[in-house]
C-alpha cells in the first residue's frame, strides 16, 4: 500500500517581521527617552537663567509630558507584540506535535 501525506493544516506565521517590529518599537522607545532626557536637561538651564516661565520652558515642559505618554503607549505595544510573538510560537509548536500525532495515528490506521 502506498504512503499518502495529507495536509491537514499549513501556517505562514512572518516572525521576521514581528520581531523587526520589535526593535523598531524599542528604538522608538529609546529615542523618546532620550528626548525626554535632553528636555529636562533644557529646562534645568532655563531654570538657573531665571526663565522657568519663560515659552521655551513651557514647550520643553508640555513635549516631555508627551514624550513620556508616547514612550508608555510604545511600551504597552511592546508588550502586547511579544506576548503575541509568545502565543504563536507556543501554539505552532503545539500543532506540530499535534500533527505528528495524527501521522502516526494515520500510519497504524493504515497498517491495520
């Protein structure tokens, strides 16, 4: 008796591309903290100028609250991207085995 596979299920799951989402979100990340550090270093300067209520300081002030929120709402990204990333690989590799079991279930089908 000849041998048949028989496709029970194919996934196409980009990893790849999940996890260059990854990093550019963690660059992201960076680059606002980053941000948010060099603005509350200005602010610092403008403070021992005397210019606390100066346009300047208020403007660093407001995009660094923004900075922070953006940084926050990258961060939850991140997070909710790798638990995703998790999820699919565990539940790949789960069908895997699955399918392996199901081809050996098949094999003694057919040798009975």
């Amino acid at each position: 008796m000849a041998e048949e596979t028989v496709n029970i299920i194919e996934l196409d799951i980009d990893t790849k591309a999940l996890l260059q989402k990854l990093s550019d979100i963690t660059e992201e990340i960076n680059v606002n903290k980053a941000a948010v550090k060099k603005l509350t270093e200005d602010n610092k300067a403008l403070e021992k100028q005397g210019k606390k209520g100066s346009d300047q300081y208020k403007a660093n002030t407001k995009q660094i609250e923004l900075n922070k929120v953006q940084t926050k709402a990258l961060s939850t990204q991140y997070r909710d991207n790798q638990s995703t990333l998790v999820a699919l690989t565990g539940t790949e590799n789960k069908q895997l085995g699955t399918l392996q079991k199901l081809e050996l279930s098949n094999k003694q089908l057919r040798a009975e």
